[in-house]
C-alpha cells in the first residue's frame, strides 16, 4: 500500500479516552479493539514475509553468490578445490567457526549471566528473610518489652491503690479517735469550770483565788503593754527594713534598742523575748506592694510572735496564781 494508491491508511489516533483509529469510510474515528490490534498484527507480518522474499529473491540475482549451477565461475568454492591443486577446506569452515564462536560466546554469556541472576536472587532472597526476621524479633521484642512495662505499671497503681486505701481508712480512724478525744477533753473542761467556779466563791479559798488573781492581773496588764511597746517597735523596724531610702543603719540601731530592752526587762526575760526577736530579725522579709502606706501591712512572722507572747502572759499568769494557791495550801 503505497502512498500514491489514492487511499488513506488506518492508523491510531490519540484522543481522550484512549487510542483511536480512523476509517474514512465509517465516516470518522471509532476506538481500538482487540480485534483491530489483531488485524493490524496480521497486515504487518504479511508485510514482513513480502519483504523478506523480495531481498532473497535480489540475493539470487546476484553474479557475486556462490552458485554451483555454474562451476566456471573462478570465485566459488569447491570443497576439493585449493590453490595450486590442494582442497578448499579453510573457505568451507572459514564462517562456520565465527558463528560458532559466537554461538558458544552467547550461550557461555547467557549461563554466566544465568548465573549472577540467580545468586543476586538469592543474596536478595537472604537479605529480604533476614530483614524480615530481624523486623519479627524486634517486633516481638517491643511487644513484650510493652506488655512487662503495663504489667508492672498495673502492679504499681494497685499498690497505690491500696496505699490510698490504707492511707484512707487510717485517716478515718484518726478523725474517729480524735472527734473521742475531742469529746472528752470538753468534758473534763467542763468539769474543771466547775470545779473553779466552786473554789473562787466558796469560803476562805475563794477569796485567796480572788486576791491571788487580782495581784497577778497587774502584773498581766504590765506584760500586755510591754508587748505593745514591741509591737509598736517591731511595726517601725519592719517599715524602715522594707524602705528603699532609710538608711540600713537606722534599723540596726533600733533593732539593738530593742534587744537591750528585752534583755533588761524582767517581764520581758520571763516571756523569753529576746529569742523571739532574734528570729524576728533573722527570718522576717516579708513587705507589702511598693504602694502600701499603711506600716501594719508589713510582716509575718512578727505578728505570729506577738501572738505568741500575749498567751505566754495569760499562762504565766495562771501558773502564778497555781504557784501561790499550791504555796497557800502547803
């Protein structure tokens, strides 16, 4: 089928959806089936099987060839036939040795490269069961190694599970024992009113109660303002301690004032005084917002001190008044 025949040859066309193949004569393109590809396979080897008869035909026609139809020919080969009357065998092997060099060639090639193949198939093979058994243990491994992990981690919140339990119930007992303990110490405070109230208004006893109490009470009034003054001091020192613009050496110099007085003081020497104030000087740091102007928003541990001291006066008092009373019966 020549390009000057006046007709078109059916070939692919490449639209959407896949190739195509134009028929003139079905008046456009249609889409390639199974058929066509076997169509257009068996039109191509006929065209091939043409060819090749036409170049054996031209091979024939050739005056090179060695045809033995014609022995005058001087460039055939007769097997028989050597230079200077000998045999012709170095032309009628000369091209069977080539091919079969080149057929052992290819066929060696082709085992050696057999060969390769399937040991680089092999070493693939060992490579790919080695990988995929390390990746199994390790997997493995990573299980156990998390099933040992959330087996112990159970274990541990079963003991603290059983801790808090513990720790529970034994709270429950202490607030049990306490709310007992709390019931009797109110009891017996009940009965120790009691038994003061008789004892103050009651003969000879009461009214030494009365006396005792009356004297130690001015020796409680005393104790109270001297708690006062050091209030009022320990108000100043922490003011002069959280300023920014007084001078350290002012608050020093009060703070020895007020160690002096403490240490002179017998009211002061009774309710231990001094060391309360040592502690003071040594651990009080706290200080209101820069804002603050009021002194008494300054201070912690002073004031839980100060606290401290007005009951030691109360108890200093009452044991005063035991001291007499015990002293009075003896």
């Amino acid at each position: 089928m020549g390009p000057g025949d006046g007709r078109r040859e059916v070939g692919p066309v490449h639209l959407p959806g896949g190739p195509w193949l134009t028929y003139p004569f079905l008046g456009g393109p249609r889409r390639i089936t199974r058929g066509d590809l076997d169509c257009r396979q068996l039109q191509q080897n006929k065209r091939k099987r043409k060819k090749s008869s036409q170049i054996l035909l031209l091979l024939a026609d050739c005056d090179f060839m060695n045809n033995l139809n014609v022995p005058e020919q001087h460039w055939n080969i007769f097997p028989n036939h050597q230079d200077g009357g000998g045999g012709g065998s170095k032309w009628n092997y000369a091209l069977l040795v080539p091919v079969l060099g080149l057929a052992a060639f290819r066929w060696i090639w082709s085992r050696e490269s057999q060969k390769e193949i399937e040991k680089a198939r092999a070493e693939c093979k060992n490579i790919i069961n080695t990988t995929e058994k390390d990746l199994k243990m390790k997997y493995e491994d990573t299980i156990l190694q998390n099933r040992r992990l959330l087996a112990r981690c159970e274990l541990e919140q079963e003991k603290l599970k059983n801790k808090v339990q513990s720790y529970r119930e034994a709270l429950l007992a202490q607030s049990r024992q306490l709310v007992e303990e709390r019931k009797q110490l109110e009891e017996e405070r009940v009965n120790l009113e009691q038994r003061k109230h008789s004892l103050q208004y009651s003969g000879a006893a009461g009214a030494l109660y009365q006396d005792i109490m009356e004297r130690e009470a001015v020796w409680q009034s005393k104790a109270r303002a001297l708690i006062k003054e050091f209030e009022n001091s320990l108000v100043d020192r922490q003011s002069l301690f959280c300023s920014y613009f007084i001078p350290r050496q002012e608050r020093l110099e009060l703070e020895r004032k007020m160690l002096n007085q403490a240490v002179t003081n017998p009211i002061a020497r009774e309710l231990d005084i001094e060391t309360g104030l040592n502690n003071i000087f040594k651990y009080e740091t706290h200080c209101a917002n820069v804002q603050n102007r009021d002194k008494r928003q300054n201070g912690r541990l002073m004031w839980v001190y100060l606290a401290y001291w007005e009951l030691q006066a109360d108890l200093k008092k009452f044991k005063k008044v035991e001291a007499a009373l015990l002293a009075k019966a003896d």
